[in-house]
C-alpha cells in the first residue's frame, strides 16, 4: 500500500493519524503542528487547500473512514459536493490564486526566453501543470481535488528517484571534468596530481565510524551528545518524544533528517577541500530511506510511536556494523559514465553544429552588409558626379558633354532651351546690338551717375 496513505499523513499532517499515545501534556497543547513542506513547487497551494477541507466537518469525517483506495480512484474527492458552500468559495478563492500564480509564471518565464509580444493561450500553457484542472480556470471542483492529490503522490514518490539520479549526474560530470583535467596534463604534471587527488581521497575516508541509521549506537549518540543525557538511561519513547520537535505525534522526513546530523559531520566538514556538501546531502537522503525502510510499515513516509517503538526491538537495532557511506559505494559504474560522456559528445556536436549554422548566417550577413555598401557607395559617387556637373560651366558649341540623357539635359544653361542655339552666334557678349535687354539698361544707369556726381 505504498501509495497515496501519504497524501493524507505527510501532506495533510491529519490529525486523524496521529497516534493516541501522545505524552497528555503536549495534548493540551492546541497550536497546530507546522506541516513538513514537501518541496513541490506548489506546496502552499496544496496546503492550504487541505487547511481549508480540515475546517469542514463533513470532509473530515470521511476522511477519516476513507482508505489510501478511496483517495486514490477520487472516491474521497467526490465528497466535495457535499461540504459547506463557505469552504467552497474559499476553496475558489485559493484555486484563483494558484491559476494567477501559474499565469505569472508562465509570463515570467516567457519574458526570460524574450517572447514577447506574443499572444499568452493561457489555457493551453496551463495544461503543463498537473496539479488542477485549467479547463476551469475560476472555481475548485472534485476534479481539482482529486487531480491535486493524484499529482503530488505521483512527484513525492519520484522526488527522491529524481534526486539520486540528479546526484549521480553531478558525479560523473565531477569524474569526466578530472579525467579530461589530467589528460589535458604533460606526463609529470598528471603524476603529480593524480597522486594529489589519491591523497584527498585518502584524507576524506579518514573519519570515525559512522553507525547505521536508527541503529541503536546512533540514537544513543544523539541521545548522549545531542540531547545530553545518560547513554545508560536511553528510553525510546523519551528519545521519540524529544525529537518530534513539532510535537505532531510523528517523525517526518526533516525530523528523521536531524537525527543524522551527528553521524553527517563525521564525514564531511565544509572546511575540507576533500569534504563534497552536495555528496553529504546525498548522505543524508540515502540514511532517511535506510530508516523508513525498515521503520515505516504502514508505508506513510512518516514514523509513528508505534513503528517507532518495533524498531527497537529489531534485530538488526542492536548490531552494529556501521554504515556504509557515499565513497565506499559505487554511484555509477563505468558503463555508465562512458554513456555520459558519449551524450556529452553528442551535445557538445550539436552545439557545434549551431555555431557553425550561426557563424554562417552571421558571414551571410557581413557580406551583404558589405555589397550594400558598394552599392550606396555607387549611388553616393553617381549623386556626386550629377552635382559637379551641374556646377560645370555651360559648354560654348551646346555640345553634350557626356553619352547620358540625363547628363546632356544637365549641361545645358538653365534659361536656354535647346532651340535658342539657333539664335545663338550673334548674342556675343562682344555684340553690343544685340546685347540683353538688362545689360542695356544697365550701362545707361551708371551713365547716369557720373551726371549726378558732376551736379
Ligand atoms: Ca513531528
Ligand atoms: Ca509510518
């Protein structure tokens, strides 16, 4: 029954599941536990709307009578049409909330890759996202519930595959960038650091033992270091009482993570060159699965007093062989990195491949720019020749001073068409009979200065 039990615990923080035998002074208590966040990225949404279903009394009711099967095939989410019209529209509220959240994203994220300007088919982009139903994008239906629930069992069970497998590419990425380092190396230099490399990794395995997750060696150092009480007094259920730090009843992930710290710096101290944080994360993650594998029967990714208490009484909780960490154990194998490394290849090819596309496209580009230019310098030469003719005085014999139509209409004297040339060869300048009228005139005015002055 590994599925969706979790919804209803680790999402929900129900109430319903929690065990009756909490100390009575923490059941006094009424503050609501903090719920663990689940790292989805629409982990507020989820939570409030389970916040919200809380407050009716007839959700939780069959809530508490539904099994993971019910949850599962939507039978719980049907149940929504018969809660209260107040939780209803609260429960619209929250889904407009979400959509317009999805909305900003969506615009957020098509702003970063400069589509701009485009026509946003919101109901269409918000089909990517599982977790609601965007045909309906105003009011919170069963649909909504049951899509919200589907949609989380399904990524929290992948969450930590996706992890491992994230993990596992940053080491062999960490692995090829060594390998092409010491082959990018001259015979000495590469000894040298190879042997450099031997002698961190020697250093980062020297570390005191580190004991198996929920072993009882490694609550008794919680227990005595952290907690600072008598490794002879060790209780269990003080021990589970004082770590469920939210006082909710159970041990989730976060408080189970916690536990761990202890053995985790042992190994690895963010000092240390040797020392990888991202591998004690790693670490980390592989000691809580160890736990709730063995400790987490009813499969709720959560630990209850109950499991709790069993595990104490394992076999397995007395023997202490230690645990093995992340360098003791193979992450990949070299088949494996050889694959990575051939889909490196091929990526770093095809983004060859788009330079080069680029690089042509940009050369393309260069040699038009440089044919416009001959061209506009062709023009600007034409426009200059046009000018100088212009300016060019007027040839006496009305010759055409070039093969051009445009040249010889340009040769000519502005006031004189074509025709007057036949009048022409007696309007010399040295005629004075046939001298402009203008001219006449002129002479005669200053002739008549001198009688002005002489007066
Ligand atoms: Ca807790
Ligand atoms: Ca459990």
């Amino acid at each position: 029954m590994h599925l969706t039990w979790l919804i209803s615990a680790a999402l929900l923080g129900l109430a319903t599941c929690v065990p009756i035998e909490r100390p009575k002074e923490k059941q006094e208590e009424e503050t609501p536990p903090e719920p663990s966040d689940t790292g989805l990225f629409y982990h507020r949404y989820l939570q409030e709307v389970i916040n919200v279903l809380e407050t009716d009394g007839h959700f939780r009711e069959k809530l508490q009578a539904a099994n993971a099967e019910d949850i599962k095939s939507g039978k719980l989410s049907k149940e929504l049409d018969f809660v209260s019209h107040h939780v209803r529209t609260k429960l619209d509220e929250l889904k407009r909330q979400e959509v317009s959240r999805l909305r900003m994203l969506l615009k957020a994220k098509m702003d970063a890759n400069m589509e701009q300007d485009v026509q946003i088919d919101h109901r269409n982009l918000l089909k990517q996202f599982e977790h609601l139903d965007p045909q309906n994008q105003h009011t919170f239906e069963a649909r909504d519930l049951e899509l919200l629930i589907q949609t989380a069992t399904k990524h929290l069970e992948n969450f930590d595959a996706d992890h491992h497998n994230e993990f596992k590419r940053y080491e062999m990425m960490k692995e090829h960038e060594r390998r092409e380092y010491l082959k990018s190396l001259d015979e000495e230099k590469r000894r040298e650091e190879e042997a450099r490399f031997e002698e961190l990794k020697k250093k980062h395995k020297e570390h005191p033992k580190v004991n198996a997750p929920g072993s009882q060696d490694q609550l008794k150092e919680v227990w005595q270091e952290t907690d600072g009480l008598d490794p002879n007094e060790f209780d269990p259920k003080t021990f589970f009482n004082l770590h469920d730090t939210n006082s909710d009843g159970v041990l989730d992930e976060q408080e189970l993570e916690a536990l761990f710290t202890k053995e985790l710096e042992k190994v690895y101290d963010p000092r240390n060159e040797e020392d990888d944080m991202l591998e004690m994360e790693e670490e980390r993650l592989r000691m809580r699965e160890h736990v709730m594998k063995n400790v987490d029967l009813n499969k709720d990714r959560l630990v209850n007093l109950d499991e709790f208490l069993k595990s104490t009484q394992r076999k397995d909780f007395n023997e202490a062989d230690g645990w093995k960490t992340v360098e003791e154990t193979q992450v990949y194998s070299e088949a494996e990195l050889q694959r990575f490394e051939a889909e490196l290849v091929a990526q770093e090819t095809e983004l060859g491949r788009r330079a080069e596309q680029l690089r042509r496209q940009h050369e393309e580009l260069q040699q038009r720019q440089v044919q416009l230019d001959a061209q506009k310098k062709e023009y600007q030469q034409a426009v200059l020749q046009m000018e100088q003719r212009k300016s060019q005085p007027q040839p006496e014999q009305g010759h055409p001073a070039g093969p051009g139509g445009e040249l010889k209409f340009q040769a000519q004297p502005p006031h004189a068409a074509p025709g007057d040339h036949q009048f022409l060869p007696d309007s010399h300048p040295g005629a004075p009979d046939h001298a402009p009228q203008q001219n006449q005139v002129e002479p005669s005015r200053s002739q008549q200065h001198p009688e002005v002055e002489i007066q």
